[in-house]
C-alpha cells in the first residue's frame, strides 16, 4: 500500500519534471532505490549527502561528505510542504562505524574525493544494511566515453516543489570525457548528490562515485566522479572493506 501511494504522488507531481535548472532543464526523476542512503549528522543536519551499499554492510560516498557519515538512512520518504526532511522507521537508519571510514582525500598526491566505510547493525532488526537493503556490484573496466549513466541519489531542489527536497532523484546522460581517475558525464546534479553512485547505465554497475556537479558537463568543468579504474587507493580501500565484513 505505501508503494502504491508513493507512486501516485510521484505521477501527481510529474508536470514539474522540466522545470529549467542551472544547465537546462531539470529533468530528474524520483526513484527508490533501496540501495543508495542518505547521510546525515542526525539531530543536527536538515540537509545531507549521498552514499550506497557495495555489500554487507560496506558503503562509499564522498570525501569531502565525512562529517555527514553518522547515520545512513534508506526508503527516505518525501519531505513536507515547507520542504523540511522527514525520517524513514528506525529499522531503515544504520549507524556508520566511524573507525572504519578511509578517507580519500588524505591520499598522497592528486585530489581523490573518495571515502569508504561500514555501518552497524541495525539498533532493531540486528541486520546490517546491506542484507536489507541489496548492493552494488562494481565495474572496475567495462565501459567508455559515450555509454550511458545514471546518478541517483539526494540532491537538493532546484526550483523543483519543497516535497522533493533531498528525497531520491535520478537522471541519465552520456559519458563525455575520462581523464586519469576522473570522469564526466551529462547528467543532472545539484549539491546533495555528492557521494552518490556513478551506474552503468547498461549493466548496473557502478563505475565511481559523483562528487563535483550542479547542472550538467560545460566542456572544461561541471559534473564529475572519481573511478574505481586505474585508481589504486580507491580500489583498494573498497576491497579491503569487503574483505572484512
């Protein structure tokens, strides 16, 4: 019943959908993915990043969102009219295990906006996030310039109706330029979306994760992530934390 009710509002509010936004038209849509959480410094934050599951209990998101990995929230419900965030049921809220995060940007050398971490078990169900809620798999090579992703995850409104602030939206553009561990893409963001997953949009693997965005690609500059692929630090942070859980 609450799916069938949640989709009726989604159609409800669809005529927003091509309100126009920093680079064009805002076409995002609202999804719920079970796998991608939001983070939050819970009790303090009425605003919070991105971040998904890769297993049991292992997440990533971005670094530059580490002081928002306190709790990680999923089946996030939409937020009120004055466009105040609501909270899912307490089964759907895991704690981060702080001692676990490795955090990207303390890497040597080139800026790696990447951070790693596990949550804890569930204060009610005793499960971890990941036996609930499903992951990622993760494509460390098979793809290139011009396929298609997706970002999904909690980005903040632009000009969009208040219920929709940082709920979970989605948009799909092509891949227009990988350089070294860096790669750009078309496809809508706005602030929130940092640490969501980079999906491949034909095998629904994730490749990186979104860290730089607000509109789209403008050639030199906009939306981009850091890849899994010939990224070391990254790749080995991620196996080292499925190793362990």
């Amino acid at each position: 019943m609450k799916l069938i009710i949640f989709s009726l509002f989604i159609l409800s509010i669809s005529a927003y959908s091509n309100i126009k936004g920093p680079c064009g038209a805002d076409n995002r849509t609202m999804t719920q993915d079970s796998r991608i959480g939001r983070a939050l410094r819970l009790n303090e934050d009425i605003k919070g990043c991105s971040a998904f599951l890769i297993g049991k209990s292992c997440m990533i998101s971005a670094a530059h969102c580490v002081d928002k990995l306190e709790t990680i929230q999923f089946q996030v419900p939409m937020s009120n009219p004055q466009g105040e965030i609501q909270h899912p049921a307490l089964e759907d809220q895991y704690s981060v295990d702080k001692a676990s995060i490795v955090n990207g940007s303390l890497s040597t050398g080139v800026r790696n906006d990447y951070a790693v971490f596990r949550t804890l078990k569930n204060s009610k169900t005793g499960k971890f996030a990941g036996e609930v809620q499903g992951s990622f798999k993760l494509n460390f090579k098979n793809f290139r310039k011009g396929d298609d992703i997706i970002i999904r995850g909690y980005g903040y409104n632009h000009s969009r109706i208040p219920e929709e602030f940082n709920i979970q939206k989605s948009d799909t553009g092509p891949i227009k330029k990988i350089k070294g561990i860096k790669v750009y893409y078309d496809a809508f963001t706005s602030n929130g979306n940092s640490g969501s997953p980079i999906i491949h949009k034909n095998t629904d693997e994730v490749i990186g994760v979104h860290t730089n965005g607000g509109g789209c690609f403008n050639g030199r500059r906009g939306n981009h992530g850091y890849l899994l692929r010939s990224n070391s630090d990254f790749a080995n942070a991620v196996k080292d934390c499925l190793n362990h859980e």
